[in-house]
C-alpha cells in the first residue's frame, strides 16, 4: 500500500471539492430538492457538483480503487480500497448558511476505514486522521491532534445533530444520557467529531447515519486517541446507531444507557 499517495490524492480530492462547493454557499440562488418520502432530507447542485469533482479526481489519480459517494452511489474497483465520500455532510446546516458542515473523504478497506478527512472549506480547516497522522490545519496553523481523555459523566460535553436522536425509543435514551452530562448542544453534523478529535468536547451521540456519515470522523477521532463505537460497544464503521467519546470513563457510562435499548 502506497501510503503517501493514499494521504496525496485525499488531499487533492478534498482541495477540489473545496473549489467546486463554496460557489454555492450562501449563494442567493441556491435551492435544495428534497430526497425524503416524509420530513425533510435536502441535496442542492453543491451536493452534486462537488462529489463530481471529487470523483473526477479519483478517475485521474486512483482508477482501481472502489468508490462509494452519498449522491452517485457505488462503483466497484480491484485494488481492495474503496473512497468513502460525502460531498456535503449537513446540507441543512450548508444551505442555511451556517459553517458547521463538511467535506468528508475515508479510504477503506474490508475491516473499516484506514484514513479520513473531514474538511470544512468555508473557514478552511481541514482535519485528517490514520496511515500514522492526525492533525488539523486551519486558521490557527498547524496542529497535533488529541482527544482530551477521561472524564467523569456529569463533567462531559455532549452533542448530536437532532435532538429527536432516531426513534422514539433512541432519543429517550439519548435524553437520559443528556440529563447526566454539563452541557448538551446540537446541530453540528460531522464538526462535532472533528472537536472531539481537537480535544474540545467529550461525547458525539448520533442513530441513523450512513455509512458516507460516519467513516471519515471515525477514523480522524480515533487517530487521535478517541473512541468510536456503535451502541452495543462493537464497530460503528457501518453507520446506525454511534457513540463518540473522548475516553473510556465517559464512553462506558454513556454506553451503559445506550446499550439498554434492542
């Protein structure tokens, strides 16, 4: 496995989805299509646009590699490695105008994601994890990445992105949790694992995510120390039901609730 060129061409997909998505942000005339049956699940031509980029990148750079986007779907290769990628994880929060998505990009093999990038382009901060880095480089320059450890429960930062958490069975669980921590905020999609990463919060509860949602944040947190896990405490590469936390103490006593539910 050629290391160096996975983390090269995972940078230049993420620069040329930063070239192709901020056109559209906070653009007076842009408009979203709602893919949902019921409720609300916006995709704007940012969404398209930039995954085309980001696939034109990896047609050039990375033919044989398998690829997997949340708006063209799946396209197989022969190299073993499949690009996992979401051109704009939160298009509520993008077509709002609120700089709390990003750009996600995973390289994964059969046993779950070995790299990720999640990218936020409108504040140029782009956090990457696996093949032996973590790091952000943002507008404060260049740094280590490193989840802040242990914590008790009733001293942990949690956030999620809904606050119905999934079902109505997943969100009162998510409650119970909410009700023993110090401070429970929302709506911040993929970022909220990048501050796990950064050492700024402690838990990320999410249900219902895809497998475009998750793998990018999994491997950034858990390059820098962070645990990711689904709510029975086994792998979340696959997406539903994910718990985040900065260290074990806080993620087993989340994990003691969550667990609960079937």
């Amino acid at each position: 496995m050629d290391k160096e060129n996975i983390v090269a061409t995972a940078h230049a997909v993420a620069d040329a989805a930063r070239e192709a998505v901020l056109p559209f942000f906070r653009s007076k005339d842009l408009s979203a299509d709602n893919k949902a049956g019921m409720g609300f699940d916006p995709v704007t031509e940012g969404d398209r646009a930039t995954e085309r980029a980001m696939r034109d990148v990896l047609a050039r750079l990375r033919p044989k590699d398998g690829i997997l986007g949340e708006e063209y779907g799946s396209q197989s290769g022969e190299s073993g490695l499949t690009w996992v990628l979401d051109p704009i994880d939160g298009t509520r929060g993008f077509m709002s105008g609120t700089p709390t998505w990003g750009v996600l990009i995973a390289v994964s093999d059969e046993n779950g994601p070995i790299y990720g990038i999640v990218d936020q382009p409108y504040i140029s901060e782009r956090f990457e994890g696996g093949l032996g880095r973590s790091r952000v480089v943002g507008p404060q320059g260049e740094r280590v990445l490193r989840a802040r450890g242990d914590c008790a429960l009733d001293d942990a930062v949690l956030y999620t992105t809904f606050p119905e958490v999934g079902t109505t069975d997943e969100g009162a669980a998510f409650r119970e949790v909410a009700s023993r921590v110090k401070l429970t905020r929302y709506g911040m999609d993929c970022y909220a694992y990048a501050l796990i990463a950064a050492g700024q919060i402690d838990l990320v509860i999410e249900a219902g995510l895809q497998i475009y949602d998750i793998q990018a944040p999994l491997a950034v947190v858990e390059a820098a120390g962070g645990i990711v896990t689904d709510w029975q405490g086994g792998p979340a590469h696959q997406g539903g039901r994910v718990l985040a936390a900065a260290g074990r103490q806080q993620h087993e006593a989340a994990l003691e609730i969550l667990s609960r539910i079937a």
